[in-house]
C-alpha cells in the first residue's frame, strides 16, 4: 500500500509525507525518516535569512536514501517526511514552541508562553537560530501559519505514524519503529577513542524493550561497527509519544554519522552509501528476526 498524506502549505498538490506499507506487513518494523523534507514553499525561503545554509544544516541531509533502500532490500515499511523541517519539526511536541516568534497579537491567551526545554536551544517545534547562524528568519510568523502547519504535517503524520505501528503490531504481535536520523561526526574516526559513526536512542529504556536494544548492538558488532546508546542522543518527541513496550510497540532513534555516507562536503551522497545501507539492512533484518521469534505466539493469536 502506498499512500500520501498532509499537505504543505504554500506548496499546492505536494503532500507532507509519503508511506509505503506492505499488505500484509512483510515484517515488524517500520522505518520513519522525519527531517529529510526537501519540498521548500518559495514563502518560506524568501523568509530566510540565509536559506540555503538554513537548509543543509536543519535537514538531516540525505537520509531518506539510507531508509528508502533498506526498506527496499528487508520489505519494511516506510515513512518520509516530504515537509522539511524548516517548516515544522516532526519529532517535537505541538506546544514546544517559542512563542516570541509569534506574532504578539497572535499568541494564545491563557496559555503558557514560556518556549518549550527544545525551544529554548533554537531547536522547538519551528526551529528559530542554530549555532554560528544566530537568527533563521527575517520576521515573526502569525499565529495562523502555526496552526495550519500543525493540522496539516504535524497531526497527520504522528496519526499516520500510530495506525501503522498498530496495523503491524496487530498482525506480528509486536512493533518496532526505526526513527531514522542523521548527525554530524562526533569526533575523530581513529585512535582509541573513534567516534561512533552510529548512535542508538531508546530513551533511556523507556521506549524499547531492552532485549531488542540489545539485539540492535550485536549487529553492529558484527558488522565491525561503531556504536553508542543514547549518548549523544537519546530520541525526542517522537520516542515519547510512539514507544510503548508495554503494548508490544517499541521505539528506536538511530542517528547515523553523514560522513559515513555523504561526500567530505557532507552535501551529496558518497562512496560509503551502499556499504551503510547494507549495514542497516543487516540491523534491520536481525531485530525482525528477534522480533518474531519473541513473538511467535502472539503472532498466531493474532492471526
């Protein structure tokens, strides 16, 4: 199944996003990729102070690739954000927002003005300044475009989002989302202390069972690759609101290194794209065989 949801706004017949689902689910992972949105409404460059700047660094950049082939190569589902994240920030809360980049008139009597802990680095559910950059817009926005950015990315893809993990859920007897992200190196590739070149988030084991965790890690070893968990990143808005163990529907972020798959300008894809696909191929292919071999007996119940 194949189907397109949302809309941006500003960008006539482009939907927010795009989700490919087998029917019935081929295995129990999904694979959302939520700040790789390309599709930028001329509006809203023409309201960056430096949009071409603004964009490389708010995207992670290219990553849809990665979850476009593996999801190609293992049959799971796939989620990508068309909406760029300059737009609205998929793996932020509604209400994390900085209400000074509001227009006065337009901000929400009697509610809490005060910006969001995300918000207040820049980074809230419309970014606002990133580090060397300083301000991203030329103006404030009017409490209307907000809304609409809301009701028209925001709430369609988290709804998207949910009734797929509950579709597989129901069909597997438990879920896995793989939010799929990118960062930049975190530090020198050799020596004793290489960087990992891939970082996996589980909020600190509230979004994911820590056997499928622990599965994630003997594959990357396996592949001979570097691997961190939850340091320095441990998954956001959309582990909070995904990630129920409880109910059989897991959540892992996996941050991967864009040197490892993007050109030395960190712009264009590279030579080590095929060999990072095929690793995250290889992840995904163990975790859907944890996965249903935890769960066989709820798949039969299911079925």
């Amino acid at each position: 199944m194949n189907r397109r949801g949302g809309y941006i706004p500003g960008k006539q017949g482009v939907p927010a996003f795009s989700l490919r689902q087998p029917r019935p689910a081929a295995i129990p992972i999904l694979i959302a990729v939520p700040h790789a949105g390309r599709d930028y409404p001329d509006a809203l460059c023409e309201r960056m102070r430096a949009p071409e700047e603004t964009a490389l660094r708010l995207e992670d950049r290219l990553i849809d690739l990665v979850g476009k082939a593996v999801a190609k190569q293992t049959g799971a589902a796939l989620l990508t954000a068309n909406a760029p994240r300059a737009m609205i920030d998929l793996n932020r809360s509604p209400d994390d927002i900085d209400w000074q980049m509001v227009a006065t008139a337009d901000r929400p009597i009697g509610k809490r003005l005060a910006a969001g802990r995300r918000a207040r680095s820049g980074l809230g559910l419309v970014p606002r300044r990133l580090p060397g950059m300083g301000e991203l817009w030329t103006g404030v926005m009017r409490g209307q475009e907000v809304d609409e950015r809301i009701e028209a990315i925001h709430q369609p893809y988290h709804q998207a989002l949910a009734k797929s993990l509950e579709a597989i859920r129901d069909r597997w007897g438990a879920a896995l989302l793989i939010d799929l992200h990118s960062m930049p190196p975190l530090g020198p590739k050799t020596g004793p202390r290489a960087a990992a070149d891939f970082v996996i988030g589980d909020r600190f084991g509230a979004s994911c069972d820590s056997g499928v965790v622990a599965a994630a890690f003997e594959s990357f070893a396996r592949s001979r690759a570097r691997a961190a968990h939850n340091r320095p990143y441990a998954g956001g808005y959309v582990l909070d609101r995904h990630g129920a163990p409880n109910r059989r529907i897991n959540a892992l972020q996996l941050e991967v290194c864009r040197a490892t798959y993007l050109d030395a300008q960190l712009q264009e894809p590279g030579d080590g794209l095929e060999e990072v696909v095929d690793m995250v191929a290889t992840l995904v292919r163990a975790l859907a065989e944890h996965l249903t071999g935890s769960s066989r007996s709820f798949s039969q119940a299911a079925e």
